[in-house]
C-alpha cells in the first residue's frame, strides 16, 4: 500500500467514525430530549393531579367524618325517643289494664 491509498483508507476511516459517533450523538440526544422533556412536563402534570386528588380526598374524609357524626347523634337522639315512645307504651298499656280491671271489678259488684 502506498502513501496516497494510506491516507484515503485513513480519510475513509476517520469520516465513518465521525459520521457514526454523529449518529449516535443524535439518536441519544433525541431520546433524552423525548424522555426527560416531554416526560417532565407530563410528571409535573400528574403531579399536580396528584396533589388535587389527595386534596379532594381530604376534603371528602373530612365531610364524611363530620356527616357520620351528625348521623351518630341523630340516631342516639332518635333512640332516646325510641325509649321514651316505649315506655309510654308500656306505662300506658298498664294503664289500660288497670281501667279493664277496674271496669271489670265495677260490673261484678254493680
């Protein structure tokens, strides 16, 4: 081989590597660029969706302990009533039961 066929082996050597590390620089810069670019926005997306969510979440424990509460006492209130309906039932069917016997005691006499 001679000096002028040396140097063009040489030229084509080197043009291949600068053309493939230029290629591979490019498909690595579009990737990253894709990934972490378009990427970020979207997790900054999602995190602020994610923040909202939690949020709302919050807000819907909150009114459901606080709705659970009131049901709580709505219904002590309601068996409170509940007993006292029930024993002026019972205090009033002992009453019937008295009058039918005293009723019944004025018709044996009379």
């Amino acid at each position: 081989m001679n000096r002028t066929e040396f140097v063009v082996a040489t030229a084509i050597i080197l043009l291949l590597a600068f053309a493939m590390g230029w290629f591979a620089h490019w498909l690595l810069h579009r990737f990253a660029r894709n990934a972490g670019g378009g990427d970020l926005a979207e997790m900054d997306r999602l995190a602020q969706s994610l923040h909202e969510a939690e949020e709302m979440r919050d807000q819907a424990v909150l009114y459901l302990e606080q709705r659970e509460g009131e049901l709580m006492n709505q219904i002590s209130q309601t068996e409170a009533e509940l007993r006292a309906a029930m024993e002026g039932l019972r205090d009033a069917r002992q009453e019937v039961e008295e009058m039918r016997s005293y009723i019944e005691r004025m018709h044996a006499n009379g």
